[in-house]
C-alpha cells in the first residue's frame, strides 16, 4: 500500500510541467488531432490533461482505456504472489522505487515524450488486442512470442522508449541479482515477464556473465 501510494505521489510530482507550460502549447496541431480522437471514447477533455508532460499523458492515456476494456490492475499476478509471500512471512525487497520508475519517463529528452504519447494515441485502439496476446503468450510460456511482442526494439513508442524501460532497468537489476547469489538462502524475484524475454533480458545478460540461468 505504501509503494501504491509513493507511485502515485512520485509520478504525479514528476509528470506535471508546473513552470507554465500546457501540454498543448507544446504539441503540434497533428499530435493534438490524434491526441483528441483517442480521448474522446474515453470521454476526457484535452483540459484535463494540459498541465502534464507527455510521456503522462501517454501512460495516463493507456491505463485509462484499459480500465475501460475492463482490465482491473489490481488483478495483476504480483497481487498473488505478495499475498502468497505475506501468508508464508516472507520478507520483502525491491530493485528499485516508485522515484526511479518515474524518472525513467521524466528524464526522457521532450521530442522522445512527445513521439511516445503520438505513438500511444495512435495506436491506442490496439493495446487491448496486444494485452491479451501478452497475457496468452505469458500464459504459454512463450519467451520468443513475449519478446517479439513486447521486449522488441522495433516496438512502438519511438526511439529511447525501448532503451529506457528494458536496456536501462535490466543493467541495474542484474548486480542486485548477483549480490544476492552471494548469499545462503532461496530468493524469489519477480519482474514484468518483458523483461525476461527478447534481445537483452535480465535472464540473457546474465547468461552473458556466466550464469547458468535453467528455463528458456
């Protein structure tokens, strides 16, 4: 509940521009043409979003629709493994905090915010087909299906997007993999399943370091 409420807290401080700024001064007129046809199934006017970055928009653009389509994110599988972990008295870790998670957008240069939200606003009536090809490959087992879909450089979001929320996150995840490698006890650790699939995983940089990782 406490990481839930530093997400909100951290994303919000660093997802409004807060020094004049409107989201649409900063658009062009065709990114604001494609931005308004995808928010008015959902029924939000471009206003409520104009005090936010874009790389926000985009992420608030995408939540939105699929709570729309009926996709509940608190029926995620990390709810059952933290209530699973939590009966067995568990203790709990992270590899990083709601702040970095936030950073990873914010610090993307503007033009790559900017392609992003374009991209998600495009693309937008898509998403939910893709979601349930996610969740019918991860349900498989399918590393190459997950990897084509989801850890793919040639998957939308414009240049950067790919580098930031899989390169970037997966180098800083594997010393803390190997930190705990190098101590006695069974660890548990649990990612997003794209980050276990495609060209440069958690599991294939650590293959690349020497470890013998089982799976596929």
């Amino acid at each position: 509940e406490a990481g839930q409420q530093a997400v909100m807290r951290d994303f919000v401080q660093r997802g409004l521009y807060g020094d004049g700024r409107t989201l649409s001064g900063q658009l062009s007129d065709e990114d604001l043409s494609v931005l308004e046809r995808a928010l008015e199934p959902l029924g939000l006017p471009i206003a409520a979003l104009d005090p936010m970055e874009p790389w926000m928009v985009a992420v608030t653009l995408s939540v939105s629709h699929l709570q729309a389509e009926g996709f509940d994110p608190e029926s995620g599988v990390e709810q059952v493994l933290i209530a699973d972990a939590k009966d067995d008295g568990k203790n709990f870790a992270f590899l990083e905090t709601a702040a970095v998670q936030a950073d990873i957008f914010d610090t993307l240069p503007e033009d790559v915010q900017k392609t992003f939200l374009y991209e998600t606003a495009l693309t937008l009536d898509e998403s939910t087909l893709m979601l349930d090809q996610v969740v019918d490959e991860w349900a498989d087992g399918d590393v190459e299906g997950l990897g084509t879909l989801v850890a793919n450089p040639d998957t939308g979001g414009g240049e950067g997007i790919y580098d930031a929320l899989f390169i970037k996150r997966n180098s800083n995840w594997v010393p803390q993999i190997e930190a705990m490698l190098d101590e006695t006890g069974t660890f548990f650790v649990a990612v997003g399943a794209g980050h276990l699939a495609g060209p440069d995983s958690v599991v294939t940089m650590l293959r690349d370091k020497g470890y013998e990782v089982e799976g596929p």
